[in-house]
C-alpha cells in the first residue's frame, strides 16, 4: 500500500507548483525537472505485450524517453539523475478515463488548491493521464495550465456537460436540454470551448440523440456516455457513439428494455451472447465501471465501513457534498431489502464483461470518481481487481489503464515503454504482472520528465 506520512500544507507548495524542487538521490528524494534521467537495472513491463524486460536502464531526456536497453549495454550519462531500479518495475503512467472533480452535486466554483488536491490523489496512484466525463471553464484552464508545466496535475482530456433530454437521474444543478436545436447549439458550443468529448448522460429523444451525433461528428468531436436507457441499446451501438461508459448501461438499455429483467440462466446466456455480438460487430468501446455499481450495495447495507476508510482523510471536505445522509442519491433511492437484488445485476454484469472481452471488444478502465463512495485516484485499484475477478487476465486488466486508454484517446507517444515515448511512467516495487494490486505499491511517479517519490507525493495530500 501507499505510504502515508503527513506534514503541514506547504508540503503542496514545494511539489505542486511550477518551482523546482530540492535535489534527487535514488528513488526516493524529489529532482527538479533536467534534461536527463535514468532508471537503472530496472525491469520494465512495456505493456504493447505481457513481458518482463529486466535489468533495463531506461534514459529520459526532457519530457521524453530517449533509449531503453540492457543495463550493460546503456549506460547512464554521469550528468543523468540516477534513480535504482533494481528489483523494481517501471510501466506506463496509468489512465483513468472516466473521473470527475467534484462530486454529485456540483459547486458553484472551483478553486485551485481543491482542483490540485483531486490531481495529487490521481498522481499519487500512478495515473498521469484521465479523461474528466463532466468539465467546467475552470477545469480547461487546469488542463491548459498543466500542459504549460505551471500546475502538477495528470494529462487531461474533457468532456462537456452532461446532455439528457429528461431530468430522471439527473444530478441537482445540470441543465436538461429541451430540443434538438438546444443541444446542437451545446454541441457547437463545446467545441468551441475546447472540450474534447461529447457527454450523453440519460434519456433522450431519436431526434435529439440523432442531432447530437451528427453535430458531433461535423465538429470532430466523439459523443461518450450512458447508452440512453429510453432508446435501447441497438440505436446506440448502429448510432456512432464512440464509447458506452458503464457496463450498467447494458441493464437499462437492453436487459430489461421494455421488459422485465431475465432470471432464467439460459436466458441470460442468451443475451449476453446477443449483446456482445452486436457490441463486437459495432465498433463501439465499452467502460465497465464495475467498482462503482459494487459499491451501491456494499454502501447501501453497511454506509458506515466506508466513511472509515484511511484514504477519506485525503478527501476535501467540499467534495463530499451528495455522499453523507440524507443527501446520498444511492441511500435514497435503495433500501437494505434491495442489496439482494443489486448484487444479482452485479454479477450479471461481470459475466457480461467476461464475454466482451472473450470476444475482444476493446475495454477501458474508468472508476467514476467522486459519485458515492468512490475516492479519486484510489477507486482505480478497486477497478482493476474488479476486471480480474470478472476474468480478465492480470495483463489485459493493466492493458485497459495504458495502452488500451491511449489508443481510445489518440495517444501515440503514451501507454507503452519505449523510446520516444512521452516519460510519463511509474516506478513500482512488485511485479504488476503478478498480481494487479502490485500497480498500486508504488516508488515513484515521473510526470512530463519530472520525477516525483511516493513520500512527497503522498506529503502532497497530507494537507494542514
């Protein structure tokens, strides 16, 4: 597990500005971004393949990587920060692709130190790339102010408001679009704006689901999201959206659209195979976000175990707005007597996961942080586990946090190691490929080039 030592706030200032740090000693001491840096004796886990490539040094040269080869053979300059990799692992910067920084009900404004404390609890879990499913004005100016290297934060990608056409399961304070022309004007907005994705989040009619696509795709923009529940599934995968955000979608949209939903194994069977085929023959990319449908029933018959969890004394008070009694949606909506039932839709889903990957369609990790009970950064280990225990091998679990992450977001230089990749990497101290968990046992984080130990990271979150 993560370290967790804890100092004063001004611990966040000297990580998580644009000012250089103090000077590096081997893999544990903060270094100022340099043009040279080298992982030595490191065995590296490239992920464009499941292999372990050991005794690597692997040179880093500004903000990227410059040369991976045996120990022997590449040595490190003597201007190079030398960082141990012996008896580590080195693997890409992980992506979580479907987060949120704030929760249920969204704030009038955010800050900077509220935005930078939902970075460092990413960062602080080996993940240097997130695709943001809700943004807002400040957070472009996040995303734009970490490209230009003056804030700390994780590569990222928005999308824009969340767009449904009826206000069912729709969080306090959005906006539901009335009309086809509405949400094209959005569309066209958004693109302006400079998000980079199109968010579907609920109900919608075939002409406001029809426009949002086609507006979409005239401004090069990729609609993702829910599959909406009032259209089924079949107008989803044939419509063009790029990315189905919850395996759940699969419940409303299909399962038990316009019908009641199946108990009968053979029935069941019969459906998952219907709806993988369909999936496979479309094109469309699937996000199973297991841990947060897990979690409904876990919080809904036992809330209390996780308000105790060590890692919620990293959360900002603002961010549980919507998460504590009575305000938590999933306490209102369910009751004890529903976790029976909550439990069978879960593990209907894992067994729809399990198929889809059997058939190959392509699967990203996304934790949908920050709705009830799922902590930033944290929630994404909790993710991984969950696509192993659906049948996922170790590798292809990892592979929908790096590589496959990269190639839905157009991410040449990310998600494997080797030269001329971006130098966005985590240094672990057990071998990922044997157990997921070992991702999150973490030594360090280098971010654009910029090497950042565990310990001052997670001094980052400790706060005042």
């Amino acid at each position: 597990m993560i370290a967790t030592s804890r100092i004063g706030w001004a611990a966040v200032l000297s990580v998580f500005s644009a000012c250089a740090p103090k000077a590096a000693g081997p893999a544990r001491a903060a270094a100022a971004p340099s043009r040279c840096a080298a992982f030595v004796d490191v065995t590296v886990v490239p992920m464009d393949r499941e292999a372990r490539l050991p005794h690597q040094t692997v040179l880093v040269e500004g903000d990227a990587i410059a040369a991976v080869g045996p120990a022997d053979r590449t040595p490190a300059p003597a201007t190079c920060t030398r960082i141990d990799g012996q008896h580590r692992y080195l693997i890409p910067g992980l992506m979580d692709t479907h987060v949120h920084f704030f929760g249920y009900r969204k704030p009038a404004k955010l800050d900077r130190a509220y935005e930078q404390r939902i970075a460092a609890m990413l960062l602080a879990n080996g993940i240097t790339t997130a695709l943001v499913m809700e943004g807002t004005p400040e957070l472009l100016a996040l995303r734009d102010a970490a490209e230009r290297g003056e804030v700390l934060a994780p590569k990222l990608f928005l999308a824009g408001a969340l767009i449904q056409m009826d206000d069912l399961g729709l969080p306090p304070g959005r906006h539901v679009f009335a009309s086809p022309a509405e949400v094209r004007e959005e569309v066209m907005a958004e693109k302006r704006a400079g998000y980079d994705f199109v968010k579907v989040h609920g109900d919608m009619t075939p002409e406001g689901y029809a426009t949002l696509l086609a507006t979409a795709r005239a401004e090069g923009m990729r609609v993702v999201g829910h599959a909406p529940p009032n259209l089924g599934l079949d107008a989803t995968l044939a419509g063009g959206q790029a990315l189905i955000t919850h395996a759940e979608s699969y419940i409303d949209a299909y399962f038990r659209w316009n019908r009641p939903l199946p108990t009968d194994p053979a029935e069941i069977d019969r459906m998952v195979s219907e709806a993988v085929a369909k999936t496979a023959a479309s094109g469309v990319w699937v996000q199973p976000t297991l841990s947060v449908f897990h979690q409904i029933a876990d919080q809904v018959a036992d809330f209390d175990a996780f308000t105790q969890r060590p890692a919620m004394r990293y959360m900002p008070p603002a961010a549980l707005a919507g998460w504590l009694p009575p305000d938590n949606p999933y306490l209102r909506h369910w009751k004890l007597e529903d976790v029976p039932g909550l439990r069978a839709q879960y593990e209907l889903l894992r067994r729809l996961v399990r198929a889809l990957d059997a058939a190959g369609v392509p699967m990203l990790a996304g934790t949908d942080d920050l709705v009830p009970v799922q902590l930033p950064g944290f929630s994404l280990k909790n993710e991984l586990e969950e696509l192993v225990a659906s049948g996922l091998t170790t590798y292809g679990a990892l592979r929908t946090a790096t590589a496959s992450s990269a190639r839905f977001l157009g991410l040449r230089d990310r998600g494997t190691i080797a030269a001329g990749k971006a130098a966005d990497v985590v240094l672990l101290d057990a071998d990922p490929l044997d157990d997921v968990d070992n991702a999150f046992r973490i030594s360090g984080v280098m971010l654009r080039g910029r090497w950042l130990p565990i310990d001052d990271l997670m001094k980052a979150l400790a706060g005042p």
